[in-house]
C-alpha cells in the first residue's frame, strides 16, 4: 500500500481532530445545565446511534468488501463477521483488565460521583490518593484510545471520505467520554487544569496510538490487513456503544431521550454519510 506525504498529514490531522474533542466533554464538566441528566442521556445515546450505525453500515461492509477482493463471496462475508467477533472479545478483554473505578467507560452519572465523593471524603484530601488515581486513569484512557486512534488513521489513509466518517464518529463518542473522565476528577480536586489534562491525555492518546500502530504495521497494510483491521474496529465500536454507552445513557434519566439520542445519532450519521459519498 503506497502512501504519499500529504494521505499521511491527512489521515493524521484527522486523528488528532477525532482525538482533542475529548476536552468538549471536559468543558460540559464545568458547567451546570438544566436538566443535565436528560442532556446527558441524549448525548450519550446519540454516540452510541452514531458508532452502532456507522459499524454495521459502512465499517463491516469495508470490511466484507476488502476480503472480496482475494475471496469468494462467501468466505468474504465469514471472515468479515470472525474479525467483527474478535473485536468485540478484545474490547470486552480491555474492559477487563482494567480496573472499573478508573475505566473511561464505566460511565457514571452526576448523582454517583456525589455519593462516591460525599463518602470518601479522606479520599478526596489525600493528594497521593489523587495522583494514583490520575495515573491510573490516564493508563486507562490510553490504553481505550489507542484502538481508536490507529482506526481514524487507517481509515483515512484507505480512503479519506471513509476515514473523515469515522473521525465524526469518534469525536462524537469522546465528548461524553471526555465528561466521564473529567467530572470525577474535577469534583475530587476541583482542579479544573488537572481534569481538563487528563481529558486532553485521552485524545493525545488517539494520534499516538496511529503513530504507533503505523509504524509497526506499515510493511503489512494491505487487501488483508485493512479487512481485518476494519472488522475489528467494528467489533470494538459496537461493543463500546452496547456495553458502556446505551446502558450509561438509560440509567442517566427515565424519559425517553436516550431512544431519541440513538435515533438522532442514526439519522445525522446516516446523513453525512449520504453528503460525504
């Protein structure tokens, strides 16, 4: 796969962009809204409609579509749904190993981090309480990121039009994520600096994880490669949005909003992708 100077400014820019919106979700953490459970049940029902629609309508298809090239019909529409699965099990593995106190995807709402914060007390006063638990986050966002970060970039560099689609659709999926990351942090310490860095870390993480990811996969991008790739990302995307997102969502109001969020995050992605074909 050959690939020129400026697909690869692109394709990075992109990353970057997909990743720094994180700190939208740090700046919500500042501020009081009326009716903010409600707003955050429809936000993070939206992520989840876009990343849901986005993974099924366009993502597995490229998938599917880059096996056809080097297989029969039916083996493509096989290995694309095994590589769907698999991505689904490494997210479900990263959630795993990472500790459910710091894990970005482990959504809370406002009402948790008060009690949690109302009870811990001590907790909140010791700074080296706070530092461990920043540290941690910050492992924990990196490591959720990365995956993210090294799909924007191979995305785009397939092709643009594809990449800048999933580019939205992260960026979307990290507002609400950079809220989750920030709120507790901002609460504990009242800090707004240190909850806004670590927030930015989570985003940084992205186009790190595209570096990365590129340089140790560069010789292999291919037919075979990127079919592989993209079922996984797939699988990683609808995970996140079924596993964290959507419950998140419900438990945040018990109004309709969050059905309405994932229809909204349906129509506008099913729409852009309409406008960028």
């Amino acid at each position: 796969m050959q690939i020129d100077l400026i697909s690869f400014l692109y394709a990075f820019g992109l990353t970057i962009l997909a990743g720094i919106s994180t700190a939208f979700g740090a700046f919500l953490a500042f501020f009081k809204m009326k009716d903010e459970s409600r707003v955050l049940s429809f936000g993070l029902g939206f992520s989840g409609g876009v990343m849901i629609y986005l993974s099924f309508v366009e993502i597995l298809p490229k998938s599917i579509e880059h096996f056809s090239r080097s297989c029969s019909d039916t083996y493509s529409n096989i290995f694309g749904v095994i590589c769907f699965f698999v991505g689904m099990l490494i997210a479900f593995g990263i959630d795993f190993l990472i500790p459910k106190d710091v894990n970005p995807h482990e959504l809370k709402s406002q009402n948790e981090v008060y009690c949690e914060l109302a009870n811990k007390k001590q907790y909140i006063s010791s700074n080296k309480h706070i530092q461990r638990t920043a540290i941690f986050t910050a492992i924990a966002i990196t490591i959720h990121n990365f995956p993210e970060g090294f799909a924007t970039f191979v995305s785009a560099l397939d092709n643009f039009v594809f990449g800048l689609s999933i580019a939205i659709a992260v960026a979307i999926h990290n507002i609400p994520e950079g809220l989750a990351v920030s709120l507790p942090i901002y609460y504990a310490t009242g800090d707004k600096k240190q909850a806004l860095k670590l927030t930015l870390l989570s985003g940084l993480a992205e186009p790190l994880g595209a570096i990365i990811g590129y340089f140790m996969l560069a010789p292999l991008l291919g037919d075979y490669t990127l079919a592989i790739g993209f079922g996984i990302i797939a699988g990683i995307m609808v995970f996140i949005s079924i596993d964290s997102l959507l419950p998140a969502s419900k438990l945040s109001t018990k109004g309709h909003e969050s059905v309405i969020g994932v229809m909204f995050g349906m129509v506008i992605m099913a729409i852009s992708l309409i406008l960028l074909s």
